[in-house]
C-alpha cells in the first residue's frame, strides 16, 4: 500500500533519470565527505556545513522543484543504513526538515542561488531547523525540557554558523557551472 | 593524510558490493529481519523510561550484538562519541538542579541517545552494501532504490575521480592542502579547484549512467530484473 503510493507520487513528479543520479550522487557524497574529511573539531553542528551545501546544491544545479528533499530523503537513508547516523531511524527526518527549508527558500525566492545575501539567509533558516530537530529528539528521550532547551540552542547555534558557511558557497559554484554551460 | 583517508573509504565503498559472499561470522539472519531489529530496539530505546526498561533494552542489544558479531566496530571511536556526548549532557544537567543530582539523571539520557544510534550500526556492520539495498527496494520505488544503488556502486569510481582531480590540483599549487585549509580564506580555492570539476565529473557520470540504463530499456519492467552479483 505505502509502496504503491509512493510510486504514484513518483510517476507525478517524475525526475529525469540523469537528475535522479546526480541528486543521488550529492547525497551520497553528502553523507560520505563528512567520513572523508573527519572535521573532529568538536563543535557540535560541523557538520551542517556538508549538508547544507550538497542540499543547496543539488536544488542550485537541477531545476527540479523538490530536488533538496529529495536528496535530503536519500542521504539520511543512506546514512542510517550505513552506520552514520547518531539519531537512529530520526536522522532521516533530520535530513528531510533541512531539505524542505530549502526548497521551499527556492521556491519562494528565485533569485536564490545568485545572491549571497539571500543563500546565506536560507541557509541559515534551513541549519536552524537543528534546534527543532535536536528539541525533538531530546523530548522523545524524557531529557529535562531546560536542558534539552540548553542543549538544543548549544547545538543550533553552532549549526546555523557551519551551515551559513556551507550555503555561502553555493552562488559560487552554481556561477561557475552556468558559465561552463552545465545547468541552464 | 586526506590521500590516506581517501583510500581507506575507497576500498571500504569498493568493498561493500563485492564482499556479499563473505561468510558471515555471527548468526546469518535474513536483511528484512535484521532492519526490522534494529529498528525496533532503536525506537524501544527512545520508549525507555525507567531503569529497568533500559537494561532491558541494553540486554537485548548486547544479545544481538553477541549473535551477530559485527566485524570492525571502532571501540575508540564509538567511545569518544559517547563521552563527548555525556560530557555535554551531565555538565548541563548539573548547571540545571545545581548539584551532582542530576550526573545519574545525565548519564540515563547519554546511554538512552546512545542506543538508539546503536542498533543501526550493527546492522550496517552485519549487512552488505548490496543487501541493504535489495531490502531498500522492499519499501521503496523501484526508480529510488535504483538511483541509491547505482550511487553507492559508483561512488568509489567519482571518488577516485575527485582525489585525481585533488592531486593535480595540489600540483598545480593549489592551496587546498590540509593545512592550507586550516585557514578559512583558502577554502574559495577549495571550491574553484576541486568542487566545481567535481560536480561536472559527477553530472558527466550521471548523464552517460542514464544513457547505459535507458538503451538498457530501463523502466520496461516495474520491479528490478537484475541485481549485481545475480
């Protein structure tokens, strides 16, 4: 039933295959760079920075309206099944919320990915879901609701620095791929 | 140091389809079980409010973890997650009731974290790559789980890609070396010389992927006909 209804929902918005694996491709490499680069600097929401830019870079290079959702719901699939996940089965939603905020940012405004200002603006609106995201997950677990605030902005402010990081690089790399004619 | 580690991911991923027919050293339970078990005691593991119920759950994840056997789990790593993670939580906890009361209350909410994370790795420890996928296709659309099994089987190929590109860059002059990236003004060369090529190799590879599956007639048939190692 839920199978069935997925596949209608994908025979209505039906991606391009190409599209489909390179928004695939962001998300794998979204989850996978992080391995890669090991940034063990101990400041929670570091990470943010990876995430945030593969997601708005997959919705800046494609002109697929739910493309960072749908890279979102990828790479916390791919997170949670390979081990990397440190939420469990929530990472996906974790990934899903960020990504919804996203295209949601493209959607409302379509200038986005040529202006700085405004990446920087959705990015740190789509890295601030952290602090829902994080809330959360602490209330499910029974923490104290004012240490699970304490907790949830300690880890929201440090997402949403890293995350504004990652989406200030967006314009300069969708700039470049419109120059060497690779999106339109 | 960023070669090495390139390296490593690189025959972990290339490993990961290939190592199917690795014998499993643990109890062989079908993927469907498996997920299901690990999903089940991650969520019990959020439920857990009492001590008791805890050990419960810490009991039955011991009891799979025993079953199973999952090979290269990183103790280190594993362990510094969860003292960072204590660390955090038990020094709030204390900021909040103002005394050493709520180090026990601190210490049940890191352990609770810590399991619900848990059982998801074993299970990735215990499953191949190319499983984990098959089982995907389970719950997901066929179109999904193709794209997610294609990215993960070429991921190494795109990786090896990148650190080529990395190399030449570092050739070049670039100033992208780990200790270059130390210092945040270098990173727009990161991107200029790295990220964007990239992303162009990544795209090339998606397009010319799209058009081997599609003069495959891709799409004919609703359900996967073939899966690597079939």
């Amino acid at each position: 039933m839920m199978k069935r209804l997925s596949a209608r929902f994908c025979e209505k918005f039906r991606l391009p295959l190409k599209d489909a694996l390179f928004l695939g491709f962001c998300a794998v490499f979204a989850v996978l760079t992080r391995v890669v680069l090991r940034l063990h600097l101990h400041i929670s929401g570091h990470a943010m920075i990876i995430k945030v830019f593969f997601l708005m870079l997959a919705r800046g290079s494609t002109p697929c309206l739910y493309g960072a959702s749908f890279t979102a719901l990828l790479a916390g699939t791919a997170a949670m099944f390979l081990g990397f996940a440190k939420a469990g089965p929530l990472i996906i939603v974790k990934y899903l919320v960020t990504g919804i905020v996203i295209d949601a940012g493209a959607f409302l405004l379509p200038m986005l990915f040529r202006s700085y200002v405004l990446c920087a603006l959705v990015a740190g609106a789509a890295s601030s879901t952290k602090f829902f995201t994080a809330y959360g997950i602490n209330a499910l677990v029974g923490m104290d609701p004012v240490v699970n605030l304490q907790r949830s902005l300690l880890e929201a402010a440090g997402a949403v620095v890293f995350g504004v990081a990652g989406g200030l690089m967006v314009p300069m790399v969708v700039r470049r791929l419109k120059a060497y004619d690779v999106i339109k | 140091m960023a070669g090495d580690r390139f390296s490593r991911l690189h025959t972990t991923l290339a490993r990961g389809s290939h190592h199917d027919n690795r014998p499993d050293k643990g109890i062989p339970l079908p993927v469907g079980v498996k997920m299901l078990l690990a999903l089940t005691l991650s969520c019990l593991a959020f439920l857990a409010r009492t001590e008791t119920f805890l050990g419960m759950v810490t009991a039955a994840n011991l009891l799979v973890f025993v079953l199973l056997r999952p090979q290269g789990v990183s103790w280190w790593r594993q362990g510094r997650l969860f003292v960072f993670q204590t660390t955090v939580i038990v020094v709030l906890y204390i900021l909040r009731f103002g005394s050493l009361a709520g180090v026990r209350d601190g210490l049940l909410i890191s352990w609770q974290l810590f399991l619900a994370f848990w059982p998801t790795m074993v299970f990735a420890k215990t499953t191949s790559q190319a499983k984990i996928v098959r089982a995907m296709n389970r719950i997901m659309p066929s179109r999904m789980s193709f794209v997610m099994a294609t990215c993960l089987k070429f991921a190494p190929h795109l990786l090896e890609e990148v650190r080529d590109i990395y190399e030449g860059q570092v050739l070049r002059g670039a100033r992208i070396l780990p200790k270059d990236l130390a210092r945040p003004w270098n990173w727009p060369d990161l991107v200029h010389c790295v990220v964007v090529p990239a992303v162009v190799q990544g795209m090339a590879l998606a397009g010319n992927i799209a058009m081997a599956a599609r003069v495959r007639d891709f799409g004919l048939h609703s359900r996967r006909t073939c899966w690597p190692g079939d």
